[in-house]
C-alpha cells in the first residue's frame, strides 16, 4: 500500500514528529519502563458549565490496532533522523498497556483525566497525539451538542454540519458525538451506516430551482419518496410555498401520501413558522410538522422555544460541528509517572497533578451531584469512582457499549445536574477537591525536583 | 470490503441523506440535464480581509473517483427509502463532468465563486457535501495562515496543530493548506510524508519529565539525534534551563554537535525570549535560536514581534488548525442553471447571482489589486480572468500544480495585495462589481419567477 492511500484515521505515522525523534532517544538509551499518562482539560471554555466525554471508542480502537505498515516504515527509514536498528524496533512496536477511562457520556471537569494509559514509555507517548486528537473533538462536540439538547426538550435534533465540519472524519465524528449528546440523528449517509445512527433529511433548494415550479417540485418529491416528505419551502416565498404546500397535502391524502412536515432554512424563523403553523392550521394540517434550520445554535433555539414559536425541530449544523463559540478544548496529555516515580510538569500556568489519578462522584440526598473529589488511585474515597479499565494488555476489556447505552448514561447524568450547571449562562464554578493525599505527592514531588 | 473499513474522504456516502432522496426523485423524473452549480462564499467572516482558495486538488481527486462500492450500494439497498431500479442507476453513476475553478493559492472576495460544476444534474448534486466540506476548510485555514505569515515576515513558522485539529483529515489537510499560505512546515509526519512538506518537531515536556535530570534529557536527545538539536526549556524553570543549555552546547560544540535552537511553551514569551537571548548570547551561541508555541496566533506573534522580541519563530498550533475565531465560512454550493436556463434561489439574506460566471481581476499602474469583476463566462471583461478549466469530461486537465508553484502564487497575490488588505484589523472592503450583463440576467429570472 502505498502512503497517499493510508487511511489517515488508522496510520501511526499521524502523530507528530516529536514523538518519532523522542522515540529513537528512549531506544537508545533504553527507556522502555512503564508511563503513566492522563488526558484532561486544564480549563472550561468560555460558555460552558461542563464537559461530556466522547471519543473513547475510536482511541481504543487506535490503540488496538497501532502498528507501523511497511510503506510506512519505509518512509521513517528514508526520512534521515533515524537509525536503522530503531526503523527494525517500531516494525515490532505495537500497544501493550492498559488504560482507564470515563466511559462515554459521563459528566467531567476540569483537572479530572477522562482517560489514563500504563504502558510502556514509547508506546504511550507514540499515542499522544492521535489520542488528544480523537478525544478533543468528540468531547467538544458532545458538550456543545448537549446544549442544544438542554435547549430544546420534546423537539427534534438533527445533524446538519457535514459540509462545514472540518474534513470527512470530523463530520463522521460529529454525528456520532452529537448522538450520544441526545439528538435524533444526522443527514451524513456515513455515519448513519457505520454507526446505526438514524438518517434524517428530504430536499435542498436546488431541487426545487431544478423544476420549474415549485409546487410541481413538491409533488414530484412527495411522490417518489412518499414514506418521508418534507417540503423546503422558503425557496422564493416561505409563505407563498405554504400555501401551495397546503393545497398539495390535502390532495394526496386521499391517495395516502402524508406530507410529515416543512423545513424553513432563511429569514426571521420565528415569524414565518408562525405564520406557515396558521396556514396549515387554516387548512386542517395540524399534524404537519415545521422544522427550522439556518445557523441556528442553543441560544437561538432557545429564543425562539421562550418566544413560543410553534417550531417543532431544528437542523443544527455549522454552530455543532465547529463547536464554533469554542472550537477547542484546552486539554493535554501529559506525563504523571514513569518508571515507578510520580512526575509533575510545573510549567507556569500549565502545572500538572502528579501520579495515577481516580475522581469520585459524589450526589446529595436529591440525587443531584453535590461535588467531585480528585484523588490518587489508591485513596479510596466516598462516591462513585469514575475512571475504570477499558483496556489490558493493550486489549479492550469487555466490548464496546452500544451508543444507546452511551446516550442513557449522559441522559441519567443531566437528570443528576444542578439546574445552574444545566442552565446555557455561565454557572458557578462545580466544586473539584483535591485531596490531601493528592496535593501530598504534588508537594513531595515539587521537593525532588527543587 | 465492509462498510466501517471505507475510507470516509472517498465514500460516496459521505454526503447528505438528502442528495440520495433527491437523486431518487430525478431519477423518477428523467432529470439528467445539465446543471451549473458554484461554490462561493457569502461574505467574509470578522477579522478577514480577504480568502485564499484552497482545496481544489483534494476537489478533484474526489470527483475524479466518484462511484459507489459493492458495500455502499449494498446500504441503499436496504435503506428501505430506494427502488433497486435506482439502486441499478447508482452502481453505474460516476462524475462527467466539467470543473473551472480558481487556481489553489488565489485571493478570493465573497460572491466570487471559486469552482463551477458543470454536469449532470445528479452527478453534480450527489457531490455537493464533500465538495463544500473539502472547499470550505482549507480555505479556512489558508485564508487564517497566511495572516500568521504576514504577521511575522521573515521568521519560521510552523504547523503545530493536529492534535487539536478536528479529526484526522483535518490535521493532514491544515498541514497542507498552512503551507500553501506560506508557512516553512508542519509537526505532522503524515502530512509530511502524504504532501512532501518539510517537518518540525524534536520533543516534548514528557520526554523531560521522564529524567531525573533536566540536563541530562538535553544530552541524550542531542547524542541521539544531532542533526536538529532544539530543546524545550520550561518544563520546570525556563531561565535555569537556559543556563544548562548554554553549559552543554559549549560542551558538545567541542564533539562537532551543535544545538541549533530552544523552544519555550509556557509563561510570558517575549519577557522569556529576552532572559533566554541574554543567557545564550552572554554564552557566546549568538546563533542559537528560540522558538516560541503555546496559544500563539496571528495577534500575539504581530505583538511579540512590534515589541521587538528576540524570537526566531513561532509553532501556530490550536488557533490555526480550528481557525479560532472563525471557524467556518459563510459559503455555499447553488444551482445557477439547468436545462440551459438561468436559476437563482431567492431565500431572504440568501439570494444567489444565477448562471455561469466569471471573475476578472484589475490591477492598477503599480500592479497592486484595484478591483474585481463579477461577471457572466461569455461578457469578456478588462483584467485577468480567474477562473480555469480543471476538470473535462470527468478527468483533470493537465496535471496537478506543485505545492511550491501554489505557494508562489499566493505569495505573488500577497505583493499585489493592498496594505490596508494586507493588515490584520479591518480594511475597507475590497470593490467587487457585478456588471450589467449579471445585473440583466438575474432580473431577467426574477421576472420569469414572479
């Protein structure tokens, strides 16, 4: 296989060149001990009271399957940095370690790892790269999608971010993350077939401009695909297409053919649906839907649900996909020990907590989760531990959960959070303790170092 | 092959649900007309003066292998939405299409289009998802890259982002698209080694951080890989680290190794730059030099650079590879014609310029960009026109430019550039003219519409 044909999702060589160079040292010098290193986010981004965790099925698949293939091989050996015993090593090198994690759908914060790999100290800093790439995003979309959902109980969520999503995995990806976040669905064939993720989606303006009218448009469409149809209807004129709309639906049911619902995609969406709910109310049409999209996000799903508007879904697309009010996470992989010694980055303003870590859980007598505390592994507290193994002897433990699993946990958990960490404004901050046992190997460590 | 092992960036899935329905209704209808649809943006996002087109190659590898796999028909098939008489149609369907298109490397103005499709009305329909997907990202990150170049004339600057990147693909294709805007390279192997672009990288804080001492981290990475000696000093003290640094390359100089440079990621940079500058040139390494990452984007490298800090070169990561501010363009795929006929869609603040079109550019006596036509293919216009054949037949034309020629070519727009375009605050807006031929063609459709 040549290297322009490597599927880039799989391929060892997408990391970055840091960790190859870092790698032929450690060969060199034989540093091969066990690593311990945990992802987290240093800090919540702006417009968000809280993280979900999302991605940690497709890092375990990485991980699984991390391997150097020969064109790959081939490359490092002519690339000019490394020595020909260590091309021979990485042609061996798979992953071997074990690794905890949050499963997906869990509630986190900042400073908690959602995921924690032991293992050998090439094979985990190999990952890096690729593991904040996959964990980042799934998570950042989930918290972002999350919000929508928050914003609109009872109504319709679909995916719509495909196009504007930052490449072909990103828009797979986002489909699956905004799915366990609680939409319905997507409009990427892709993710629908890969991931069993329920399909949505009927008709874009250019199918109606193809015709050269619309209302003959409608009817084309409601007749060849008459299980589904939803007719776009602000083309030319949203109410104009109403109207026409109206006339269609009522003429073919009496052959049997329902029209489901209208997709409004310009203009004050608040105004035209209320305007089209009158037409098709006038016209005996209750049950017909009116769905809205259009560079709508939480808030703007949020004005238009407090004002009222007789909207009964959204098409959330480019906001989601791009996570656009924080298209980034500031969250890091980083080393907490090696070699049996805890070890601590004290860079300014990116210090790290030392050593393996577990958070506990901790929920007040309403159920509601009362505060988290940040702890060593072996400092077993009150609460419920969140990290668990996923993975052991570079193998994953148990199988996957099904994303209908994936999404009940997150559901559970939104029914376990306070009302002001539901809210889309800014909340106080959720109360993370670290324990004393924790903040004890921080200081212990800061000692060796100094 | 199985439908979880198709690559994504060439599934014929990776589209909307809506493409497939609507191209099941063409298909009941005989509508396999020709169709014209351009890609274009609506206006510039906040703190964008001007786009650069990117993305087309990646465009046109896609188009060029357009079919559906034995797996993908076998989905449709049992979608339950598709008539296995289309389904039939689908297993023969490829692009025949013919492509014009901006050269990548173009400066580009919203309603300026940058690629038309000229083709069958389902060929050029199915793939509008990926095409606006491939279309809109690199030029995000072009059009968000090359205000880091300007901002810092002269100096290295590299691509740092993948992890933070959204998926995979995005990772690969910022590489390839902040090259395109100038910068000297990018951390990620696979871009590299997919791209031919030339790659950065030597370690990270982990690699520190699993010695027990700094300076011997320094050493060994130095004896293992002599060739590219840069070391990052902030792990624990930045202007310790300098020191040691300084005792070491004094040292190793003697054995022939030169440390070529440090790298600081944490803290204030330019307060760092200087401490570190004095401490190595007070060693006598005048030519060792200090590159900066961490945050850094387009504003804080212009200010680090104003207040005169020594620094050599800036890794971009987060801010580039999610062009943070702004990231996704307000851009679309329209159908301008069919069946020989003009369209154009009217939606509320969505309305389109209908037919084939074309963008003659103006340069004025110094050579600098004086304005832009927009104009239909057939009215020749003053100036140059922008838009090329690509694609005929459904096969490239000639052979795909170089990434060294497009980068030439942008860095040529970017000396015709104004100086108030070329800033990173607000220019005024650059004069695109629609002419009278476009003016009279799009009032012609509204009156046929009305």
């Amino acid at each position: 296989m040549n290297i322009t044909d490597i599927d880039p999702a799989s391929s060892a060589l997408l990391t970055d060149l840091y960790q190859l160079t870092m790698l032929q040292a450690y060969f060199d010098r034989g540093m091969h001990d066990i690593a311990v290193f945990e992802f987290f986010a240093r800090k919540l981004p702006r417009n968000r009271n809280f993280l979900v965790a999302a991605g940690l099925e497709q890092a375990i698949d990485y991980l699984e399957g991390l391997r150097f293939t020969e064109a790959e091989l081939d490359w490092v050996a002519r690339h000019g940095a490394f020595k020909p015993d260590f091309v021979d090593y990485l042609a061996g090198l798979k992953f071997s370690g074990d690794v905890h994690a949050m499963p997906e759908g869990t509630v986190f914060f900042p400073d908690e790892p959602i995921l924690r790999v032991v293992a050998p100290l090439p094979e985990a800093q190999l990952a890096e790269s690729r593991l904040i790439n996959l964990l980042n995003f799934q998570s950042m979309i989930a918290s972002k999608a999350v919000r929508c959902v928050l914003a609109a109980p009872g109504k319709l969520l679909v995916d719509f971010g495909m196009r504007r999503a930052h490449g072909a995995e990103a828009g797979l990806l986002a489909a699956r993350a905004s799915y366990i976040a609680g939409f319905d669905g997507t409009a990427t064939v892709l993710a629908g077939a890969r991931f069993d993720i329920p399909l949505f989606g009927t008709m874009a303006h250019s199918f109606i401009q193809a015709h050269d009218d619309e209302a003959q448009a409608f009817e084309h469409f409601a007749r060849s695909l008459p299980q589904n149809v939803v007719l776009l209807i602000d083309t030319y004129d949203t109410e104009a297409a109403a109207e026409k709309v109206a006339v269609l639906a009522r003429r073919l049911l009496h052959e049997g053919i329902v029209v489901h619902g209208v997709r409004i995609d310009s203009g004050d969406l608040g105004e035209h649906a209320r305007k089209v709910r009158k037409i098709l109310d006038d016209n005996d049409l209750r049950k017909v839907t009116i769905f809205a999209s259009s560079s709508v996000d939480e808030r703007k799903i949020q004005a238009l649900l407090q004002d009222a508007c007789p909207l009964d879904g959204f098409g959330v697309g480019t906001h989601m996909d791009t996570s656009s009010d924080a298209p980034y996470l500031d969250c890091a992989y980083k080393l907490q020990e090696y070699a049996g010694r805890a070890r601590r980055k004290r860079s300014e303003g990116k210090a790290t907590w030392p050593g393996r870590k577990q958070v506990y859980r901790q929920l007040d007598a309403q159920g509601r989760m009362r505060g988290d505390i940040l702890t060593l592994e072996q400092d077993v507290q009150e609460g419920v531990p969140l990290l668990g193994p996923v993975m052991r002897g570079g193998r994953r433990v148990g199988t996957a959960p099904s994303l209908a699993s994936v999404r009940a946990r997150l559901r559970q958990e939104m029914g376990q959070l306070g009302d002001a960490l539901r809210s889309l404004d800014q909340a106080p901050a959720y109360p993370v303790t670290v324990s004393p046992a924790l903040r004890g190997l921080a200081e212990e460590v800061d000692q060796k170092m100094a």
